[in-house]
C-alpha cells in the first residue's frame, strides 16, 4: 500500500470552510465524501471518529483544518447514500462503507459463489484474514461490518451465520 493520493483540492486553503455559493457548496461536499471514501478505503479503517483531528480533516501545511458542523455535514450526506452509519448518539464516530452495505453482501456472496464455499462453514476470521481471501476486496474489514453484509444476505436467504465456541461464522448457500 502507497501512500495517499490527496486530490489537488487539499492544498486549497477554502476547500476547509463550507461555502456559502449553492453550486460550489455542492461540489465542495462532493469532493468531500469522495475524500473520506477514498482514505478510509485507502487505510483499511472503518471506523471514523469524526472529533479526532486525523490527517483527514487537518492539513498540517496549510494550518488549516475542517470545522466540527462541516465533518457532521459530509458524515451525514454520506448517511444518506449508504456509505456511513453512526455508532454514538452524539455522532461524533462513524463507520464508514467505501461499498455501502448491500455491495458489500453482493461481493461477498459472488466470491462464495466463485471460490466454491457454498454449503461449507467459514468463520468470520477466515473471511477477512485467510489464506484464501487474501487479494479479495473484502480482505481486512472490520468484523462488525462485515457482520452487517452477512445478515443483509441472512434475510435474503444466501447464508446463515453460526455462533460456536468463542468465534462466529458463515454458511453461504
């Protein structure tokens, strides 16, 4: 993993303060959700704890950082395209879905489909840290998101998930 490419935008100082202008308001908020996208994508992280000043919201060169209300603004867009969720009352930490759930049970599904795991068990560990899944895009996500996919595809009938001994795991039908 390189590092990050942050888009040319990041080293312009106003890209930090909401816009007043509707249309350039719009497109400042797009760049932001595709922003946080792309990080959290890019560090493996699903968990965003929007208070933290992280290299995300603070651009150490410019002294120049993105305001609280701003961070609740972008994390609640991405709420409503399916890409964030929040875990506290306050809002103030986020799991973030760079493939918003229901991509997350149709990848999952296709790799048990393909790799032939149908009708066999698997734990969760295995799915995100195995031999066989390494390369897959679902590979090193965190279990609690994962966990959600599974039971988008429990309810649709396309596996169970089983609870034995200290672990969890998955049968794909």
């Amino acid at each position: 993993m390189g590092a990050f490419q942050w888009p040319w935008e990041y080293s312009f100082p106003p890209f930090f303060t909401v816009q007043v202008h509707a249309k350039t308001k719009e497109q400042q908020l797009a760049t932001w959700k595709e922003l946080v996208l792309k990080y959290q994508k890019h560090e493996r992280q699903a968990l965003l704890n929007i208070v933290e000043d992280t290299p995300l919201f603070v651009n150490q060169e410019l002294s120049r950082k993105l305001p609280p209300e701003a961070r609740l603004w972008v994390m609640e867009e991405l709420a409503k395209t399916g890409h964030a969720a929040t875990t506290d009352k306050r809002k103030q930490q986020w799991e973030v879905y760079w493939h918003t759930l229901d991509e997350w049970s149709t990848i999952l599904y296709e790799w048990a489909t393909v790799s032939g795991t149908t009708n066999t068990v698997c734990t969760l560990y295995e799915l995100v840290a195995g031999d066989n899944t390494v390369g897959e895009e679902f590979y090193g996500l965190d279990e609690g998101v994962l966990r959600k996919a599974l039971k988008i595809l429990e309810a649709r009938g396309k596996c169970e998930l089983i609870a034995f001994d200290d672990t969890e795991g998955v049968k794909f039908f």
